[in-house]
C-alpha cells in the first residue's frame, strides 16, 4: 500500500509566530510540589513518558487503564506529564528573566532547525481539551506547531472524548508533528 504525500512543510515565518492554540486547547494549570511529587515518583510514571517520545505519529491512552489511577491522582498525573513536557518546569527552574528568554528563543530555534532530531527535552505544546461544540470545532482545525500532548479530562463526558478522538485520528496524517491524546476516564 502506498504511503501517502507528506504534508508540505510550513515556512520559516509561519513557524517562527505560530502561538500555543489557545482556541482547542487550555494550558496547564500550575501544580501544587506535594502532587508534583507524588506524580513523578508513581510506578505509571516512566510508562507515560516513554509513550509520549514513543516515534508513533500519532497514540492514544486511557487512564487509568493499566495504572489504576482514576480520579484526582489521574488528573495530577495528567498535570504533571503536561507541565513536564512543555517545558514549564525548565522555564519555572530558569533563574531571571534572562534565562527564560534564553530558553524561549532555543526552543523556537530549535524548532525550525532542519535536520536536528527532537530531543526528550526539547518543549511539547501541551493542554486540555476544550468543552462543547466550540472546543471539538477548535480542534477540528487544530494544526500542532510542535508535538503536542492532548489531555481530554473527565468532564468532557465519553461522546465529546470519542469525537475528539475521531476528529484528531482523521487530521493526524497531515500533522508534521507527533499528537498524543490521554483520555482521563472517570
């Protein structure tokens, strides 16, 4: 079976001013040290990392599926792999304002950087899913500007998760970086 085209890269420009999509997704929440904590040392921990920088394209994960999370340790687990991967610990661990702007402009250099191969550590974009028609509209046009960790909260009910599932699984061929989708089941 043949591969299909693969999508055209975006230019430099687009690249350099594209914004967090503020529209499809709401970024994470700060976490308290103790739940930080707490989460970083769960067994489920190395689990959910090495899904996130798997080289898939494109995955899927329910919690608490194999980790026997549910509830609020699924939700600060959920947190805190969010704030992990975009790189909101690294920018909170910079000390002044120069080195969160060195940090800024690295992570968009580096994201333009032709033949450089991600590392574990370079930022992800990173948010839960917005509620209601207006969200699965947002993501029904959500294009990632960098690999992206999608996290669908309970609230959202089963049907909007499995929409937002369904919409994300057809768009993911044209995405030039990866998409991870972590539905939180109740």
């Amino acid at each position: 079976m043949p591969m299909p085209p693969a999508p055209p890269q975006p230019s430099l420009l687009r690249v350099l001013s594209a914004r967090f999509d503020l529209r499809a997704l709401e970024p994470p929440q700060p976490l308290a040290e103790p739940a930080l904590q707490a989460a970083q040392a769960h067994a489920a921990w190395p689990g959910l990392l090495a899904w996130c920088h798997q080289p898939a394209r494109w995955a899927v994960r329910t919690l608490p599926g194999d980790t026997g999370l549910a509830g609020e340790a699924g939700t600060d687990l959920a947190h805190a792999l969010c704030l992990v991967v975009d790189g909101s610990l690294q920018l909170r661990a910079c000390r002044g304002a120069a080195a969160r702007l060195a940090l800024r402009l690295r992570t968009k250099i580096n994201d333009v950087a032709l033949g450089r191969p991600r590392q574990p550590a370079d930022p992800w974009d990173a948010g839960w899913l917005r509620p209601g028609r207006e969200g699965l509209q947002a993501l029904a046009q959500f294009t990632p500007r960098r690999p992206t960790l999608l996290v669908a909260g309970p609230a959202l009910g089963w049907a909007h998760q499995q929409e937002a599932e369904a919409l994300l699984r057809a768009r993911q061929a044209q995405a030039l970086q990866p998409l991870r989708l972590l539905l939180l089941q109740a």
